[in-house]
C-alpha cells in the first residue's frame, strides 16, 4: 500500500528519470533552428570546434544538447531521417551507461549515433557491438553516413580474432 502511495505521488523511478531529462531534450529541441541554418560544410567545424572545447577542459557532458541537435541535423541531411525526442533520450541513456530497452522498428540504430558521435568526440574512438556480421556491416555503412556529414570516419571489424579462437576451441 506504501509503495503505491509513494508512485502515485513521486512516480517511478523511470518517471522521475524522464522528467530529469526533458529540460536537455528541449535544450536539443531549441538549437534544431540554429543547426538548421548551416551549411553542409559548417557541420565538420563543428566536430573540431567541440574536440577544442574538450581540450580546454570542457567537460563531455556540457556538449551533450550541441552535439546531439548536431548528429539530428546531420541526420536529417545524410539519410532523410530525424531522431524522435524518444530517440534522443535512449542516445542519452546510453551515454549514461544505462541500457535502452527498444522493440524492432523503434530505430535502435539511429539511436546509437547521438552517444557514439558525443563520445567519440573526445578522440578514444567509440564502439558499438553487434553479434551479427550482416548487421554490423549494414550500419556501418548506412549510418557511417551521419559520421562522415560530420567531419568523422567510421569502420567495421567483423568475424575478429577471439570469435575464430573460439570456433577452434569448440570444434
């Protein structure tokens, strides 16, 4: 009974999650005009105008409503395709480190490039992980696009070193 109580009034804690998060998606939703009025060749300066910011000492996260209404835009330029406001809080989530549950056709793929580009912005390199060869190869390709709008690269590794070991030891 407590425990009702206790949603009813605070909600759960994936709502007060989201209402956490609705100020940053709004921010992100208010730079689209701005993203907008650039040009095609304002979106790679943009990349290495947010790797200068990090250099300085700004910290990843302050990047978060620039870069993530950047790869939206870049999107929408590459691939004819725009991130929902929910597929900005999955890219957000999985920034956090939090995992985001989705079914099939919801855009799981388009997702991902929001935290991948954040994260990569930092110059380590950022990795999505797939069992499926086909899969990986197909992403790469079709959401590389967005990477490469931005002034990024983007590769595939399929059928690595420890998948082969593994069929060995199992065979």
């Amino acid at each position: 009974m407590f425990n009702a109580l206790f949603k009813k009034v605070f909600g759960t804690k994936h709502d007060r999650q989201m209402k956490r998060m609705q100020p940053l998606i709004q921010r992100i939703a208010d730079l689209e005009p701005k993203m907008k009025g650039l040009g095609e060749r304002d979106f790679p300066g943009l990349t290495a105008d947010f790797r200068a910011q990090l250099a300085k000492g700004r910290p990843l996260d302050e990047l978060i409503p620039e870069a993530f209404a950047a790869v939206r835009e870049a999107s929408v330029r590459a691939l004819g395709m725009r991130h929902y406001d929910v597929q900005m809080i999955g890219g957000l989530g999985l920034h956090q480190g939090r995992i985001a549950e989705m079914r099939t056709g919801e855009g799981k793929t388009l997702t991902a490039t929001t935290a991948l580009y954040l994260n990569a912005l930092a110059g380590k390199g950022a990795h999505l992980i797939t069992v499926n060869d086909y899969l990986a190869r197909r992403d790469a390709e079709w959401m590389g696009q967005i990477y490469q709008y931005m002034g990024m690269s983007c590769g595939v590794i399929v059928g690595g070193m420890y998948h082969t070991e593994r069929q060995k030891n199992y065979r």
